[in-house]
C-alpha cells in the first residue's frame, strides 16, 4: 500500500509549529472572552446608606386536631357597692323635714290714670270794630243804549241805487255804528250784508251821515256800539 509522500522538511515543519502556536493563541483568547461574558455581575457598594435587615417570625400552625389554650387572663372582682352611712334618728327627721314656702302676696293692680289733656285757650272775640265788613262800593249805575230812531233827529234814508232798482236787487243790511258821547258817528261796520255789494255801501254811507243818541249811564253820556237795520225794498 503506497501513501502520500511526508515532507519533513524543516521549513515545512516550521510552518507547522507556527500554525500551531497561533491556534492556540486563539483558543485562549476564545476561552478568556467566554469567562468573562458569564462571570457573575458585581455587586454595587453603596457607602453611607445604610441598609436594614427585616427578620419576619413565623408562627407555627398547630398540627390538626390539637387545640392551643390560651393562657387564662385575671379578671378582677368587682367593686363593692358603698355602703350608706348610717343616720341617726334626728338627721333623718332633718332630712325628710318638708319645708313650706310662705305664700306670695299678691298685690292689687295699680289704678291707671288718664292723661290730663290740656285744653288750647278759648280765642277771644274779635273786636266789633274789626269784624263789621267794610262798606260795599255802590252798584254802577244802569246804561241806557243810544238811539237812531229819535223823530227829532232827522236823519234821512238811505238813497236806492239806481243800478240796483234795475237790476231789482233788495234786500236788507244790518249795520253796527259805534257812536261817541255827543252823539256822533265814530264807525261803521256791516254785521249781516244784504247779499248786494251796493246795497250794503249806500246803508252804510247814509249812517255815516247820521246824529244819535248817545247812550247814558244814570246820567253820564257815554260812547257805545249800537245795531241800525236798514231795508231796501222794490216795493217802496
């Protein structure tokens, strides 16, 4: 049986140590990383804190079926009741003695008194003088109205328009003269128009012309307003 050819050269056997030298080396870096990856963590130190250790007791169950007396605790006797005191016969007359209260004396209700009212002085009596009213002024006198129909005075008629006679107009005008105290005419006015412009104008131009009588109050001529119908008729 033939095999593979040895080289046992020393370089080859060099090499072969080399390689071997570096294998190693590996495995121990190997092994060291390994160890320090799963040794255990370090435990923190913490100076100045300290730390405080909790003990807990346990109590033991009693195994079943047997019972744990409890220790019986002293109850204490209760106290006596006090004794009365004993009294003698005259304490006890004195204790139970009733005293009565002396009955309250009503008193009698007090007489109310009405107030006193005081009555104002009777005013006195005006003087006789004083009281008489003073005399009254004396009535005005009556006022007699003035007057245009007097038969002494004259006065003539009005003149009928021509005009008017043509035309037939008539009708009739009532004027108002105020009228002074020596009897004249002071104004005319025309109250109620006969319904015709001329006819109203020539009654009222005769009244102008007129005399009165003034009117009177007792026996003082005054001036007054006084009222003059005055008729324009066809028929006349």
């Amino acid at each position: 049986m033939q095999g593979f050819p040895v080289d046992r050269s020393p370089a080859t056997r060099s090499q072969l140590a080399v390689l071997v030298g570096v294998l190693l080396s590996a495995g121990l870096h190997a092994g060291a990383l390994v160890w320090w990856l799963s040794r255990p963590a370090p435990v923190p130190l913490v100076l100045g804190v300290e730390q405080t250790v909790t003990v807990d007791l346990l109590t033991l169950a009693p195994p079943a079926g047997e019972q744990v007396q409890q220790p019986a605790m002293a109850v204490p006797p209760p106290p006596e009741p006090p004794q009365p005191e004993s009294l003698r016969p005259d304490e006890m007359a004195e204790q139970h003695k009733v005293v009565k209260k002396p009955p309250k004396k009503v008193q009698p209700p007090k007489p109310v008194t009405k107030p006193q009212v005081e009555q104002a002085p009777a005013a006195p009596a005006p003087a006789a003088s004083a009281a008489a009213p003073s005399a009254a002024p004396p009535a005005p006198a009556p006022v007699t109205a003035a007057r245009y129909d007097a038969a002494y005075l004259n006065n003539p008629a009005p003149g009928y328009p021509p005009l008017s006679r043509r035309l037939g107009e008539q009708g009739k005008v009532l004027l108002r003269v105020q009228v002074s105290a020596d009897g004249k005419p002071l104004a005319v006015e025309v109250k109620k128009s006969s319904g015709f412009a001329r006819l109203d104008e020539a009654a009222s131009k005769a009244a102008a012309e007129w005399r009165f009588v003034p009117a009177r109050q007792g026996e003082t001529a005054v001036a007054s307003w006084v009222e003059v119908p005055i008729q324009f008729s066809l028929q006349e």
